[in-house]
C-alpha cells in the first residue's frame, strides 16, 4: 500500500493473491510502474498505469527488479535480471510503444526482442552475480549500477551506450567506491543522476556519484530498505520493524 499525500488515506495498488514487489516508477511523470510478480506461475516482469492499476506482463521467460532508463529515450526501456545455471545477469528490453504514449497503457504490451546486457563467465562474479539493479544518466553518462551481495564497499556501475543497449566484449565493469565497512545494496540513483541511495546494515544512506562521504538518512531499531526517489529532496523506501513484521512504505524528505 502506499499513502496518498492530500488526504492521508493508504491505498493499495495491486490486489493479486500472489506476491507483487520490487516496483519502480517510470520518472519523471510517476504514473507507470513497473514490477516484479509471480502470478503468472513464476517471477515476470509486469506494469501498470498506477490511475487505472491494471497490470500488464512484459516479460515471459523470467524477470525480477525492474529498473526503468530515464525517460527522454525514444521507446521506453527497463533492465531487469534473470538466473540461469547458477548465474545471475542483466537484461533489458524496449517497448514498442513511444515514451510520449505510455499514459494510458495499451491493450497489449509488445516488445522489441531482448538484450542480454552483461555476459561474463562465473569466474567473473562482477558480471555474473547480480543481486539489485538500477538505472541512471549521472552527468553525460547512460549507467546502470548494481551490487553483487559480496563485495562490501563497492557498486558496481556498467556504461551503456546510447545507441543500443547490448555490451559487448567487456571484460571489467567499474564501480562506486563506498567506504567498506557499508555492505551496500539496492542502490537507486536520484532522478538528475547526481546521487545515488543506498541501503545498508537496516538503514538508508545517499552519496554523490562524484564521491565524497555518505550521509546517513535513518537510523534506529527498524530495518529500512528499498529506496526509490520520488524527487531529488524525498525517497520511498520498506520498511518494517523487525524481520516477523510486515513491510511498509514510508517517505523521508530531507535537505537535496
């Protein structure tokens, strides 16, 4: 469920028995979201017109943490990531629909055919063991960041051309530095690129893509993750207040 900020009321958007996560919404207009859903019998990647909340599959050989490219793009774009053989990689697909027309969703969803973003062997975990993903334009730059859950310290950041999407013949990704004793995860970078949200240890922290210290968003007894940017000075993100507990969704604004 989410809160509306006019009235107070929490409303949910989606209402299938089965479990409905990992969304991300398409900025800068906020009115589509993308989803991760098991209720086509496993995960897939679906969207929906948050007006209308009806869902509309996108993927049908697998999916899970969608990220949208940034919206002045031509056609709509999303990376997400799919496991296979003990790997875990990038894709990312196009839909066939102008950005410009994405409100109101059609009545079917048609893709381009699929890219497969990142191809590394399984000796190289930075490339092959994706865990959470996001997608930005820091600068001048087309990037998509990610972490691979053992590397505390790093994020790990893939320069995506733009013409095209598919990278290949790339032996080494770059990354973020964060300081080490911060296992980040679920990074998301600020709708002008120029900071990217973290999680880490139950918390939430945001530096800039240029470097610098961290700055520590929440603290206390809570576990908070997932954090999205609504717009550069406020984040959604889950929260719960210990593993039994459900999770909710909570904003935090603060000084950009």
């Amino acid at each position: 469920m989410v809160k509306n900020r006019r009235t107070g009321e929490l409303v949910q958007l989606t209402f299938h028995p089965d479990v409905d996560g990992e969304s991300n919404l398409f900025k800068p207009n906020g009115n589509v979201l993308a989803f991760t859903s098991g209720r086509s019998g496993r995960e897939e990647i679906w969207m929906m017109s948050i007006t209308t909340r009806k869902a509309k599959q996108v993927t049908k050989t697998g999916g899970s943490n969608p990220a949208w490219q940034p919206s002045f793009f031509q056609f709509p774009t999303m990376a997400y990531k799919r496991s296979a053989q003990g790997r875990t990689h990038i894709y990312a697909t196009r839909l066939q629909i102008p950005t410009t027309d994405i409100v109101p969703l059609p009545v079917t969803i048609q893709v381009f055919p699929e890219d497969q973003v990142t191809s590394g062997s399984s000796s190289l975990g930075s490339l092959s063991n994706i865990k959470t993903l996001d997608w930005g334009t820091p600068g001048i730059d087309n990037v998509i960041i990610y972490d691979i859950g053992s590397a505390p310290g790093t994020l790990w950041r893939l320069d995506v051309p733009f013409e095209g999407i598919a990278i290949n013949g790339r032996d080494q990704p770059d990354f973020f530095y964060v300081p080490s004793v911060l296992s980040a995860s679920h990074p998301s970078f600020s709708i002008s690129g120029a900071k990217i949200a973290f999680s880490s240890g139950g918390d939430l922290w945001i530096v800039d893509v240029t470097g610098g210290a961290p700055i520590q968003l929440t603290s206390g007894p809570e576990e908070d993750d997932f954090p999205d940017w609504s717009s550069e000075s406020e984040i959604v993100f889950q929260r719960r207040a210990s593993d039994s507990a459900a999770w909710g969704l909570w904003t935090i604004r603060f000084d950009s």
